[in-house]
C-alpha cells in the first residue's frame, strides 16, 4: 500500500491506535493510492507486538538486530 509513497507526515497515536497524518499528507497518500483511505480510520490494536515481529532493525545504539534473530 505504501510502497512507491513518502511516509514523511505520519505519526502514531498509542493512546487513539491509530495512524495520525495532517489533512493534506493524507490527502497525497490518498491521491495516489484511493484505498488508502481506510487507514485513516482503521485502529490498528498490536502496533507495538507487529513492530517487534517486523522491523528491521532496533534502534539500540549499536548491534542492530532483526525480529528474525531475535530469540525472545
């Protein structure tokens, strides 16, 4: 959905779960992509569970890891 697009703009709100963008970033991505729309309201509940499980890497200061080499 997002590939091909600037994600400049957009922020998450723990508190609301949601994804959270001015109007006229939204207003781009939505532009190029009209089913992004649904991500404007959509609450995503395990933000931070999906985070762990697929980011590249953790910001830790040095030995940066994959959720892949991650041994919970």
């Amino acid at each position: 959905m997002f590939r091909g697009t600037s994600l400049s703009g957009f922020g998450w709100n723990s508190e609301t779960h949601l994804i959270e963008a001015d109007d006229e970033v939204w207003a781009n991505l939505i532009n190029s992509k009209p089913e992004a729309i649904s991500l404007k309201t959509k609450k995503v509940l395990h933000y931070n569970e999906m985070l762990a499980l697929f980011a590249r890497d953790r910001a830790s200061g040095e030995h940066p890891e994959t959720s892949k080499e991650n041994r919970f």
